[in-house]
C-alpha cells in the first residue's frame, strides 16, 4: 500500500519518491495526493492572499504539481479546438506545441486561478485539490483509452475496487458537508470533459487527465467561491 502510495506522489509530483508501482495500482491514491498540493498552497496562503503573493504561491504550487496537468490542459485545448480529424487531433496532442488557442486559455485560466484562489476559504483549497484528483479516477472508471500507447493505456482500465478505494479518501468530506459542493462540481466537469474527449478522440489520453484535473479545480473552487464565500 506505503508503494502504492509513493507512486501516485511521484506520479503526480516533482517530489523525488522512489517506486516501482504500476500506474493502475496508484489510481486509487491519487486524492491522497490531492491532500498534499492543497495543503501546501493553503501553508502557502497563511504568508498572505494579496495578488503578488498568490502568485508566488502558485508558481511554486505548478513547479512541484500542476504543471503536468496545465501541459496537459494546454495540449487539449489545441487537439481540441482544431479541425482535424481524430488522427490529427492525436498528433497535435502527442508533438505538445503551443498553439494561439493554447496560449489564449492557459493564459486566462490562469488568470481566473490567480483571483479566485485569492478570495475562497482556505478549506476550498484543499477541498478543490481533492476532489480534482478524484475527478480524475471517475473519469477513468468510464472511460476508455484513446490509444493503445501513452499514459492513458497505462492507468486504464480503471476496476471499480480501485474507484471505492479511493472514495475512502473522501471520508473526511463527511464532516464538512459544504466540501460536497467543489466535489460535485469537479465530479460533473470531469465527466463532461471525459464526454468530449470521447466525441473527439474516442477514449481519453494523458494530456486529457491532465485538463480534467485543472478544469475540475477550477470549477470546484469557483463553487466555493459561488455559494459558499
């Protein structure tokens, strides 16, 4: 299990843990990890929320985490936004230029972080990391591999044992019934993304675990922001 877990840290990290656990027996922690990036931005955040700040935080916060998942995100958009045909869609993917639409989304979803990690409660930070990463396992419980190659091929198909697995780690959630709102909403946007993921490219690849981690935290902190600030 203590293998299991250091997988899905330095699946999900740039924290240097040592393990020969396969992708598909790490799935099941990777909300534990979720716990981990935001307990580090909320330590982060006690420094102080003026923008200058948050900004600091974030770029340390995307050095040791979330920059797999905004590559990710940035290579979707592009694959996405274009008009090839699904085979394209995989290459654009796959090569990971930055194009204009690319450049133009991060750039904005960026920006609305900035602000909105800003302003929620700090207990919507960690609450949004967790659930995001939880989005992430139910995505894959439905989802199928756009490839037979990539990181998609290798974290599924996801069992439903390694699904309830990881629902353990939502325990916590329980006694905070306000967190059930960011979960909702990341659980929603992961599916909805893993929808057009499959109309596009039939299946889902790494580059599009990567956008439904950051598109599902953004939308769960915006819930927080929404109805529970």
């Amino acid at each position: 299990m203590l293998k299991n877990i250091a997988g899905a840290v330095a699946f999900l990290s740039r924290i240097p843990l040592k393990s020969n656990a396969k992708p598909k027996d790490c799935v099941k922690h990777f909300p534990f990890v979720g716990y981990i990036s935001g307990g580090l931005l909320v330590v982060l955040l006690l420094a102080g929320r003026s923008i200058p700040m948050v900004a600091a935080d974030l770029f340390i916060l995307y050095f040791l985490f979330n920059a797999f998942y905004f590559d990710g995100l940035m290579d979707t958009t592009d694959a996405f936004m274009s008009q090839r045909n699904r085979e394209g869609k995989l290459r654009i993917m796959k090569v990971g230029n930055i194009g204009p639409m690319a450049l133009l989304v991060g750039t904005l979803y960026i920006i609305s972080k900035l602000y909105i990690v800003a302003a929620i409660p700090l207990w919507g930070v960690v609450a949004s990391s967790v659930s995001s990463k939880y989005a992430i396992v139910v995505a894959a419980a439905v989802s199928r591999p756009a490839k037979n190659d990539g990181l998609g091929a290798l974290i599924m198909p996801v069992k439903i044992n390694s699904l309830l697995w990881s629902t353990v780690y939502l325990v916590p959630f329980l006694f905070f019934p306000k967190s059930l709102i960011p979960l909702s909403a990341a659980i929603l946007t992961g599916i909805v993304v893993a929808w057009i993921s499959h109309k596009m490219v039939s299946g889902i690849t790494g580059d599009v675990f990567g956008a439904i981690e950051e598109i599902s935290e953004l939308f769960a902190m915006a819930a927080v922001l929404y109805w529970c600030s």
